[in-house]
C-alpha cells in the first residue's frame, strides 16, 4: 500500500479521528475540579516551579524574561512527551475496538497527537498574555510558529506511529 493511498484512508476515516480526539478530550477532563484550565495551570505551575528554583535559588537573577523562557520551552516539550508517552500504547490500549471493527490503525496514535496539539493550542495564549503582561520582546519570529508546530507534529506523528507498532511486539 502507497503512502498515498493510507493517507487517502486516513482521510476517510477523518470523522473517526475527529470522535476520538473528543472522546480523549472528554475522558482527560471529566472528572477534574478545573477542567480545561488544567491545560492553563499545569505549565503555569511548572513554570513557577523552575523559575523559582533555578532563577531566584540558584542566584541567577540576571536573566530578563525567564519565566517566559521557561514557559516556551514547557509548552512544546508538554506536548511531545505527552502524545509519545500516551500514542506509544495506543494501539495495544485500544485492542478491544481493533477487534471489533476494521478502521486504519494509525488513526489510534494519530487521535491522541491531535488531542495534545489541541491542549496545546489552548495553552498558547497563556504564553503570549504571560509574554506581554511581563514584557518581554515578541519579534516577528512568531510569525513562524504555525510552521514549527507543524513540523513538530508531523515528527510528533512519525514517531508515534513508529513505537505504537513496534510496542505491539514488545
């Protein structure tokens, strides 16, 4: 089978992915006191937490705009550590609906990628408030980003799909 013959399937099953991503979405937050904030606070934490100790404990309070450093660097690496720790046993995970139904099983990883990339979206303007509200210089190299994050998913992607098939074996 092409490359573009899977994609061409995958597209089929479009509405599949879309109703997986919801339902991950669904499951993720269901029973959180904050829901979807918690694609907010968690970073926001995160980045309170290694800003204090590496900022203010370590004695290195000469560097401007830190904590929005640190906040750059979370939200992408939150999204890739996600989806590659949750896509990699996606397919084993999901053994009873592979049994039941034929669907392209790549749409397995691919849905859980997708449902980080939205809380990643979602946690996006949390960095750009932080970045304005702090000051800090945004220059025209945001201008980029749509096209960064979409090389990040596509590897994100690559990835993905290559340890949930190999995690089937092992």
């Amino acid at each position: 089978m092409t490359l573009s013959s899977r994609m061409r399937e995958l597209w089929q099953y479009r509405d599949l992915i879309r109703n997986l991503v919801a339902r991950d979405l669904k499951v993720r937050y269901r029973n959180s006191i904050l829901g979807v904030a918690w694609s907010w606070a968690n970073p926001l934490l995160m980045m309170l937490v290694l800003t204090v100790v590496f900022n203010l404990l370590a004695g290195r309070s000469d560097l401007r705009h830190y904590h929005v450093f640190v906040l750059s660097a979370l939200l992408p690496w939150n999204f890739f550590s996600s989806s590659v720790s949750r896509a990699t046993s996606s397919i084993v995970d999901n053994s009873h609906l592979i049994k039941k139904t034929y669907f392209p099983r790549e749409a397995l990883p691919i849905s859980i990628v997708l449902a980080d990339l939205v809380n990643f979206v979602i946690a996006l303007p949390v960095f750009f408030g932080l970045a304005l509200v702090s000051g800090a210089p945004l220059t025209w190299y945001v201008l980029l980003l749509p096209v960064t994050i979409l090389v990040q998913v596509v590897f994100t992607v690559g990835l993905t799909l290559f340890l949930s098939a190999v995690n089937v074996f092992y």
